[in-house]
C-alpha cells in the first residue's frame, strides 16, 4: 500500500454489513463519519444544495419581476374591456327602454333592461383594480 501506511480498513459488521469502528465497535452509519472517506461527497453534496438554493433564489426574483410588469398590464386590458362591456350594457339597457315604451313589447323589454342591469354589474367588476 502506498499512502497512508497506518490506515486500516475498517471492519463489518456480521449483522448489519456496515463497516464498524476498531476503537469504539460502534456501528458507523453515514459515509461522512468513515475515517478518510466521504468527504469530499460531503463537501460536493453541500455545494450541489447551495447551488439549488442559489437558483431556486434567481427563480423568485425573476417570477417577481415578471409579476410586478405583467399585473398593471393585465389591470389595464380588464378596465378597457369592462368600459366596452359598460358601452355595450349602456346599448342595451335603452333598447329595454324603448321596447318598454312601446305598450305591447313591454314584456320584450323588461328582460332585456335586466339583462342591461347584469351587464353594467359586470362592467363593473371588471373596471375595478384589484
């Protein structure tokens, strides 16, 4: 052996077939705790969780930026798109209207003031800013 002259391997258990220490007898149960063996998996291991800390990191920054430039984008295209939804309600509402004023389409025209009335509530909820 060229090296380390002093180093013996260590003994297995019978038992368990895990390597077991000549000093103590105690079973050794992590690669780091071998004399001479693991750590530099250890050390690569450490690295490796850092390294995806690191990146799971980057990731959030990113996804924050990404949701910081696209909400007042979205809230934009919904305010625009409830003001045509407001237009359109508006629209219909007066054609209830003037279907109600003409006596016999008053049941023609009463549904369709509804229908006006729900689309103005959702123009509304569309404007809003969240």
């Amino acid at each position: 052996m060229s090296g380390n002259a002093d180093y013996r391997a260590p003994a297995l258990d019978l038992n368990t077939s895990r390597p077991r220490s000549a000093a103590t007898g105690t079973v050794f149960t992590e690669l780091g705790s071998l004399p001479g063996y693991g750590q530099r998996r250890i050390e690569r291991k450490e690295r490796m969780i850092e390294a995806e800390r690191a990146h799971d990191r980057n990731r959030k920054v990113v996804m924050r930026a990404i949701q910081g430039l696209l909400n007042p984008v979205l809230g934009i295209v919904t305010a625009v798109l409830g003001t045509v939804v407001g237009l359109l309600a508006a629209v219909v509402w007066i054609l209830g209207a003037v279907l109600c004023a003409t006596i016999l389409l008053i049941p023609l025209g009463l549904p369709v003031i509804k229908l006006g009335s729900r689309l103005f509530g959702l123009a509304r909820q569309l404007m809003h800013f969240p």
